[in-house]
C-alpha cells in the first residue's frame, strides 16, 4: 500500500546532508522483503546523526556518496531497525496465538480409566 514501482520517495541523511547509498537501500529492502514484491519499492526517509570523523565525504564530486568507516556494522543496524519498526506499527503480519476463541480440549489424564469408543 505505500510502496511504488519507482524509487520517488526514498532518501538518506548523514548529519542533515543528503546521500544516496544503494548498500544502505539493499538494507531497507532486505528489511521489507516479506511485504512487498521485488519490483516495489518502499518510501523511506532515514537519519544518521554520527561523528563528522567517522565519514568521508570526499567520494564523489556532487557530495552525495559517503563512506563510512563500518559500513557492514551500519547496514545491519539499518536493516534490523527497520524490521522491527514494521513490526512495531503492525506492518509485518503476524499469528495470533489468542487462546479466547481456541476450543476447550480435555488434558489427559493417564489415571483416569479411558473406554474405547463402541461403533
């Protein structure tokens, strides 16, 4: 429901600059996989405040590519943020184990003495 088949909507920012991260994007993905098909894509807006030292910024002309100093650390923090935000919110179905509306089935119980039913 708010996915798209474009990439419209989705944006990173480190430290209020924009960037674009296609490793951080697989992590967003990865996270929403049970949701939707491969061909959508979620509308996503995320926020990395971090210390000024631990990026660098000087990867691309235009400023919007940024290395950080762990990155594999950063993307499963992402993904695994993500999956449970949606779970949070609900957006991941889940089973519900309410035991109100589960039948009343007897415990055995072995000291009791059972018959065997009569055809």
């Amino acid at each position: 429901q708010f996915a798209r088949k474009g990439r419209a909507n989705q944006f990173f920012f480190v430290n209020n600059r924009y960037i674009r991260h296609p490793f951080f994007h697989k992590a967003v993905m990865t996270a929403y996989e049970p949701l939707i098909s491969a061909t959508e894509n979620p509308n996503y807006f995320i926020y990395f405040e971090v210390e000024p030292d631990t990026i660098d910024v000087n990867i691309h002309p235009t400023k919007t590519e940024v290395k950080f100093e762990n990155e594999r650390a950063l993307w499963q923090i992402l993904m695994v943020t993500v999956k449970e935000s949606l779970g949070k919110f609900n957006a991941i179905p889940s089973i519900d184990f309410d035991t109100a509306d589960a039948p009343d089935i007897p415990i055995f119980d072995p000291s009791k003495s059972t018959s065997m039913p009569k055809v």
